[in-house]
C-alpha cells in the first residue's frame, strides 16, 4: 500500500496519533504536498461526510477523522504555494442573545469544518453588535449562520440581520438561520438567505450559498 | 371510563439502582460539584453562595460537600398543589405518580387536517380543553408555542390553562418577568399571593444548561420563585454524548449536580425553599443529530434520577413520559409512550410530564394524549393490585358454583366488575360489531374523539369576573408586547 493511500484510511479510521507520521511519510515518498492534501486528508473526510449523510455512520466518527484530518492538514499546509488550498468558504457562526442552546449550531460549525469552511464560532448568547462588528473584522467572510431555540430568542435573528442592514454590511455576506422554532418562513420573512433544519443540509445550504455568491 | 372507581397513585416494582449504587452516584457527583463546579450567570447568586461557602471564581462556582448536603436537607419533602378552585389535588412526595401534558411544543399535528404546522392561538385554546377532558391527566402544563405572540407566548399558554382548565399545573415562562406576569395571574384567580403560596397552583418549570451553566433567567426565576415561597423545579436536559457523557451512569452523575446546584440555590436564597428535583436525560441519536426522548437509556436514567430524588435525597421529584420521537401519533409513538408512562408511574416519579410530547418536542399531538389518558388509566389500575381482603378471595363464591357452574349470575360478580378497568378508547367488541362501527383503528377512534371535544366540549372556565381580570393583565402584557416589537 502506497504511504498516501495508507494516510487516507488513516484519517479514515480517525486514528489520530498515527496521521502526523503518515503525513510526513507520504511527503517523504515524493507526493507532492497538495496530492497529499486532498488524496491523503480531504478525500477520506469527503467520503465519510457522504456516509454520515446518507446514514451509514455516527457523528463521532466523522468528528474525530476531521481531528485526525487537521493534524495532517498543519504538516501539509506551510508547504503549499498560497492559494492552493483555500478554504470552501469563510463563515461566522453564532448562537443569538439570550439563547443558551448551542449544540446544534455547535454540530452545523463541526460539519462545515469537515466540509472544508473555515468557521469563526462566536459561541452563544451573542449580541447583534457583537455578530456586527466579527464582520467588520473579517474582510473575507462569506457566510452568516444564526441559530435560536426559544420563540422568545428567535427575533434577535431579525434584530441582527436589521443591526446588520444599518451597518451597511448585508451584502458582503450571506445570512442562513436553523433552531427548533424556525422555518423557512420565518427565513424568508426575517430576510434571510436560507434556512436549514438540520446540520447536514446546512452543509449543502452553505455550498449553495457559496455558489450564489460566486456567481 | 369507570368513574367510580378508586383512583390508585402509586405502584413500585420498578427500579434502576441499587442503595449502594445511588451513594456513589451521590459521591461522584459531590467531585463533581466540587472540582469542576458550574458556571452562574448571575451576580447576586453568586454572592449568595460565596457567603454559604462556596467558592467563586469568577462565573465559575464550586459547591463543596457540606453546603450540598445542607440544602439538600433543607428543602421539603413533599409539595401539594391545589386545583383552581383551591381544592387538594395533588400530594407530589414519595411514590405518589401524577401525569400530565407538554411542553411547549413549536408545531401542531392538526387533528383536522393532519397537517405538521405552526401553533397558534386557537390550538393553544384547543389543547387545554382536550387535556382538561382527560380524566387521567392529573395537571396542565404549557403546549403549544402561541406563534401570534413570539414575545409573550409563555404568558398566554399560561392564560389558556387558568382560563380553561382547573387542573393544577406545571408553567414555562420565558424569563423573570413573564415569571411574575403568570404569578400575577394565578394570584387574582386565588385573591391574592398570599394565598397563592399557602395553597400553590403550579410548579414553576425552570432548566440549566447542560454542560454545568445556570443561566442567568434560569437563576432568576428560581430566586424568585424561592423568595415567593413557591414551588420551583430546576431539571437539567443533558443528550448522552451530546452536551453529556456518553454513558448512562456519567450523564446521570452530571445532570444530579446540575440539578442540585438549582436546588442549592433555591436554599441559600431561602432555606426551606419548595423544590423538585429530577432531570431529563436523553441520548442523541448519533445519526439524525436529534435527541430521542423515549429511548430504554433515557427511560433508565431519568427515572433512576427520580429514585435518587426520592430514597437518597427524599425530595419530591420530577418525571418525564408519554413522549415519543416518532413524527405522529402511529404505532411508534403508542409503544414508546406506554412503556415510559408504565415504567415512570412503578418507578415511583412524582410530577411525571410531557404526554403528548411528538417529534422530540416539537410538534403536540392531541390523538397522543388522547390515547396515552388511557394508558394512565391502566396503569392506575396497575397500581390497585390484587385486592387480598377476606371478600376478595371469593371462597364461598367457589363453594357455591362448583364444578361445571358459572360465576355470571353471582353477587359478587354484579358487584365488583365494577372494580374492573375499561376504557370507552380501546375496542373490545367481537370482529363484525367492530366492523359494523366503521371499522376503525384506536388511532382513528382518538382522532374522532379529539375533534369531538374541540368542537362540541364544553369549555371548563373561569367565573366570568376573574376572567376579565385575566384578560385584562394579558391586554396590558400584549399591549407592552407591541411597544417592543415596533
């Protein structure tokens, strides 16, 4: 078995302390450091997110192979010519005020890090301004997710989205909201760009958003 | 239904942990809140239990064993509710099992159309005269999210139950002030809040955040409701492997420090405090991401958390069952539901919530409830057990018909059949009267009887003058309402 072929069923299996000297291994076996990228590390997380969403898998298992995935990524990462391996987007995320129940906004942030986004976590209980100026302060973002899980938090959604509208900054990113208590009607009548019930379609829900932005 | 028959509130049989496997569940959880602590989100609290004792980092909060134990003795054994009349209605202490509906549920099966939709005003309304009807659901706890009102829905569940319903109840409420808006209510319907603490009405429904955060509205409710003198419960919702261990023992160790740091701060706010102890344990379904509300793990460890409550901490406890994960009222949600009602009513568990409970939580179903009255029904009947008085025996009854007779025309059999379960839900007919009937399904035979009560059920209301009253506290809530959300 070649040494990138092993490093692939490694970050598979999410054997975490085996990925580093894979890695080097792999380099060492004269691939260059962007086959290793994608063959050896993003592949495998690739084919497990397609398992998980299909349901042939738990989310730990995808969870802990995106661990073993990172590990790689660091080795491989400084031996790249810039830009060759860019993020699949930029997102901040965060849980809005007065909500305390973050986990499935927690979930949707370790599904799009495994999907290749790189999320900024503003955590939970946050304040329009404060998701105003995480904004401001990422030239690059692409992406706004919110989360709520009460009927009374949910409007602080609409209150962030208008906080965000007054600063002038509602077309640099585009906003997609998910909790309990949401739906798409509620999506579109905040103004928001889209609405996702669960983690895994929130993954597709940012890519589609990607591809709008890109356009 | 019999209405004449004894109602019956406690059985036993049922337990999950051994004595000695509580005291370490007890000792584990003492680490715990001893070396990982919670974080208090709130300043006043903080200071409370700095002065009892504990030691305060910042948010961060340790409780060391002895402050534990100390409000742990300091808080009742028991609490009683009275109906909204101020009639005795519920004893919550020892294996005294009382069921009722919830909570807050987002979405509604429509029984009229079956669509998955929206709560509304109206379903709000609707629910509180189903559950009202039910004879075996024993209190009213908040169903439906009223979508037309996003800032006071709490409020206005609240309103439906008190205006349409006299069974005691269980309350949700969004953060301190809505807290006091539903006491200002159940206070007009008692004549004042003295009364209202001499004869409580409801439990207040509080949670923290698992992993280990009180969160500031939760503190300030429990405060509160602990200063007022009523009855405060404080249950934790930890997902195995989620937001708490993976296993059943570890999540259960969790969610009891978790549940005993509400309780300690209840104390320390005022010793003596009415408070139920328990917690909602449920794994998360590793694949749809969902919790799973009925499964056995969730079964197993809420309810060996009610046992804890009740043999090692002797407090009143908290319960969950008649829920399902199940998208409607189907064969899923009837075989979840029953084994939790059963299992939650022989373990002993107090204040046993949630019946109706569809989709994890987010959608009500009436049919549910409907059928899950029933299966309450039988379990109280359960509960009876075989009667070994003297009659019961029926020797003479046996002396009497002897081989080959029949026991049809006896006495005794005209006088106690009576004793005998029977419910107007489940068909008992033979194949061609069933038939004959329409042929139904006991989900179809709910579905009629749930559109039934909406639409020919008399509504259980309030005297006319302190509805007004009601109406009037909820117009200026509405009106408040308004000013925040232009």
């Amino acid at each position: 078995m070649s040494k990138l072929t092993e490093l692939a069923a490694c970050v598979e299996a999410g054997n975490v302390n085996e990925v580093v000297g894979l890695t080097q291994a792999a380099l060492d076996e004269g691939n260059a450091p962007l086959d290793v990228l994608n063959g050896g590390l993003v592949e495998p997380i690739n084919v497990l997110g397609e398992k998980f969403r299909l349901g042939q898998i738990y989310v730990p298992e995808l969870l802990v192979a995106s661990k073993a995935m990172k590990k790689g990524v660091e080795i491989v990462k400084p031996l790249l010519v810039s830009g060759a391996a860019d993020a699949a987007g930029k997102a901040i995320f965060a849980t809005v005020a007065g909500d305390m129940h973050d986990i499935g906004k927690n979930l949707v942030v370790l599904l799009l890090e495994s999907a290749g986004f790189e999320v900024i976590d503003l955590g939970m209980d946050v304040e329009p301004e404060d998701i105003v100026e995480a904004i401001q302060e990422n030239e690059d973002v692409d992406i706004l997710g919110m989360s709520a899980m009460l009927t009374t938090t949910m409007y602080a959604m609409q209150d962030t989205i208008e906080a965000i509208e007054e600063a002038g900054l509602r077309d640099k990113v585009k906003i997609m909201i998910g909790g309990a208590p949401v739906n798409q009607v509620f999506a579109d009548q905040i103004g928001a760009d889209g609405y996702s019930a669960n983690a895994p379609l929130a993954v597709e829900l940012a890519k589609k958003l990607m591809q709008e932005k890109n356009k | 239904m019999n209405v004449n028959m004894r109602p019956s509130f406690r059985g036993q049989g049922v337990s999950f942990l051994t004595r000695e496997e509580m005291e370490q569940i007890h000792s584990c959880t003492l680490d715990i809140l001893n070396d990982v602590g919670l974080e208090v989100q709130h300043k006043e609290a903080r200071e409370k239990l700095k002065e009892a004792g504990c030691r305060v980092e910042k948010k961060r909060v340790y409780f060391p064993p002895t402050i534990v134990e100390w409000a742990i003795n300091a808080a009742p054994s028991r609490i009683l509710l009275y109906d909204r009349d101020g009639n005795f209605s519920m004893d919550v202490s020892g294996r005294n099992a009382y069921y009722g509906v919830g909570s807050a549920e987002p979405n509604i099966i429509d029984p009229f159309t079956g669509e998955n939709r929206l709560c509304n005003e109206e379903d709000n309304k609707n629910c509180v005269k189903v559950a009202d009807a039910m004879p075996y659901i024993d209190y009213m706890m908040s169903q439906c999210q009223v979508y037309d009102h996003p800032k006071t829905s709490y409020e206005h569940e609240y309103a439906a139950m008190i205006r349409y319903s006299s069974k005691p109840q269980v309350v949700i409420t969004a953060d301190l002030e809505s807290t006091k808006n539903v006491v200002e209510m159940a206070s007009v319907v008692r004549g004042s809040l003295d009364k209202l603490v001499q004869k409580p009405l409801f439990i207040l429904y509080c949670e923290p955040t698992s992993p280990f955060v009180c969160t500031k509205e939760s503190v300030e409710k429990v405060m509160y409701m602990a200063e007022t003198g009523l009855p405060v419960l404080y249950a934790p919702i930890p997902m195995n492997g989620a937001t708490g261990p993976i296993t059943c023992a570890g999540s259960i160790i969790q969610a009891n420090a978790e549940c005993l740091a509400g309780l300690i701060i209840a104390e320390v706010t005022k010793p003596g405090a009415p408070f139920l102890y328990g917690a909602i344990i449920t794994n998360m379904d590793l694949k749809s991401l969902q919790p799973t509300y009925a499964s056995p793990e969730t079964m197993m460890e809420s309810l060996a958390m009610s046992e804890i409550g009740r043999e090692l901490y002797r407090l009143p406890t908290w319960g969950t069952a008649g829920c399902t994960s199940s998208k409607l009222a189907d064969e899923q949600a009837v075989l979840e539901g029953t084994q939790y009602i059963t299992l939650a009513g022989f373990s002993g568990a107090n204040v046993i919530h949630d019946v109706g409970y569809t989709q994890f939580g987010l959608a009500h179903s009436n049919e549910l409830v409907v059928m899950m009255n029933d299966v309450i029904g039988r379990v109280r009947r359960l509960f009876d057990s075989i009667n070994m008085s003297p009659d019961y025996l029926a020797m003479d009854d046996m002396k009497e018909v002897g081989p080959k007779g029949h026991f049809l025309g006896q006495d005794s059999t005209l006088r106690k059949n009576a004793d005998h379960w029977e419910s107007d839900l489940e068909d008992r007919n033979e194949y061609d009267r069933w038939l004959a009937l329409g042929g139904k399904t006991m989900g179809q035979r709910a579905n009629e009887r749930v559109k039934d009560i909406i639409e020919n059920g008399k509504l259980n209301s309030l005297p006319e003058e302190l509805d007004a009253q009601i109406v009037a506290i909820l117009d200026r809530i509405d009106a408040a309402e308004k000013e925040t959300m232009k």
